[in-house]
C-alpha cells in the first residue's frame, strides 16, 4: 500500500461487518492483558460503549481469519488507535 520509513506496510481484509445495531449503553471493563503493567497502571481497561446488532446488513469473510457475525459490538472510548484514519 505505502511505506512507511522505508518499509513496505499492506493490510488485507479479514472481515466486514455492516450492521444495524442499537446502543444500549456504556460499561467499565478491566484489563485483560497480561502485561508487567496490568491490571493497574496501563490503560487497557476503561469505558466501553456497546451496541446491541440488531440485524447484519452485509458481512464478508473472505478467509481463514477475521471474527464471525457478533450479536454485540464493543468500542472503548478514547482509544487513540481507532481514532487513526482508516
């Protein structure tokens, strides 16, 4: 696709997900990584909103891997990789 600092970088779908989906409100999850700095003091846990999927309106999975069809979807709040432009 581009390159960044010389190196080549791509990225292949795994997965689309087109849903209809209701908010049903948001929840404090904890961390569950496993890294020297969790539970407490690295930031992976916080508040995450979740939408109920009420109904897929297209899904893809063109290979081996990529998630299977949710009936919830959870987005944390403030997370700074998915505010990166796609």
């Amino acid at each position: 696709m581009g390159t960044q600092e010389g190196m080549e970088t791509s990225r292949e779908t795994l997965a689309v997900h087109e849903t209809r989906s209701r908010f049903s409100g948001v929840v404090q999850m904890p961390c569950r990584h496993l890294t020297s700095r969790c539970p407490d003091r690295c930031n992976h846990g916080g508040a995450v909103a979740v939408f109920d999927v009420e109904e897929y309106v297209r899904y893809e999975k063109p290979g081996h891997y990529g998630d299977a069809e949710a009936k919830k979807f959870h987005v944390k709040l403030n997370d700074p990789c998915q505010l990166k432009e796609a």
